[in-house]
C-alpha cells in the first residue's frame, strides 16, 4: 500500500507557512514504511531538530481506481479517520530552499499515524466533518472538512489521473492551521467529531 498526501488544501494553513495557493491538489507519497505501527510511540529522530505535526483528515481507498471521475470518486473511499503527517520542518526548509523533493522531510519511519478508521455514513455530510488534536491535553489544531480548497472527491479524483489508487492505500487530505512543534514525552490525541480516534506518546 501508499499513502498520499495534499499539501496545502487550507487557505488559513497555506497563509501560516507563507506558501502559494495551489490551482489543483498538489500531493507527495510517503511509502508503507512511514507508517507508525498502531500502539507504538512516535519516536523522535536524529536526523531533525524541528518535526512538527500536521492533522488531517485521512480516507481510505476502498477500490482500486485510476482517472477516476470527481462526480463518481465517492465510491472509491470507503472510511475515514484522523492521521498526523509528521514533517521535518528544518529538512523541508532546505528542500524547498534548493528545489529538492520532499522525502527527506516528509517519508521517513514514523511519519505517519493514522487513527482507528469509521465508516463515512452518508456521503452528503463530506462537507462536514469536524476534527482536532489535543497536545498534551490541549488543543491545538481544530479542523472542519468545509474549509478545505480541494474536495475529497477532487482530491481523489486528481490523484488518480496520474497514479492508480489500489484498495488499501490512504490518502491524507491536508492540515489546518496550527501546526507546530513536538517533543520528548508529549502525548497526541486525535478526534474525529467528539472520538478518540488515536492517542499515542512522543518517545
Ligand atoms: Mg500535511
């Protein structure tokens, strides 16, 4: 599996990092050994001095799909969660400063977390979809699904014009503002709505 992730898709999150707006979804891969194994801590690497956390929204592909129609995406995801798109935000600095690719900063062991996933009940209701994450029992992101740039469905839509989707593959949809900084010892809690959809520590 793959995991794919948009940048920039919150007017407020793309104006805090001093970025472009984007005319289309602008995305970047992070492989499946990204993925923090469920239970495990995060732990932090030695090759950053700033990893900051990014909370998104997170499908799943529920079928395999590739130039997939935005009015027929709906079917092509099938639950949904909350994730953390860890980021080396020194490493990117520097990538972006020299034109490089991402990986670096983006696709590295841990980098992504991913809740417990649930169903999407009534796909009328994309559009509103609350989500958050407390840091040591405080809030600080406080996402809504309205307020992305790109919708899922043009997200996945976009995606899948240039890369096949396979069934089991998640796709991250980007953070709101309010990214910031972890360290040793913090604890992250991830909501979807009101749930606790992932809560792990930072070793
Ligand atoms: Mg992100």
């Amino acid at each position: 599996m793959k995991i794919v992730c948009i940048g920039r898709n919150y007017l407020a999150h793309v104006r805090e990092l001093d970025n472009d707006l984007p005319s289309e979804p602008m995305f970047f891969m992070k492989p499946e050994t990204a993925l923090l194994p469920d239970g495990d801590p995060f732990v932090y690497p030695d090759f950053s001095h700033e990893i900051h956390y990014e909370t998104e929204l997170v499908l799943r592909i529920g079928k395999t799909g590739r130039n997939i129609a935005e009015n027929e995406a709906s079917g092509y995801y099938d639950t949904i969660t909350v994730g953390i798109d860890f980021t080396a935000r020194d490493l990117q600095g520097q990538c972006k400063a020299r034109g490089f690719p991402w990986e670096k900063a983006k696709a590295f062991d841990g980098s992504a977390v991913v809740g417990k996933f649930q169903e999407i009940k009534n796909s009328n209701n994309q559009k509103d979809i609350a989500f958050g994450m407390k840091l040591n029992g405080e809030w600080k992101q406080q996402g809504h699904s309205r307020d992305m740039i790109f919708s899922f469905n043009k997200i996945v839509s976009c995606i899948s014009r240039f890369v096949t989707l396979k069934e089991g593959d998640y796709v991250f949809t980007g953070t709101p503002q309010g990214v910031g900084p972890v360290k040793s010892g913090d604890v992250l809690e991830l909501f979807l709505e009101k749930e606790t959809v992932c809560r792990f520590g930072v070793k």
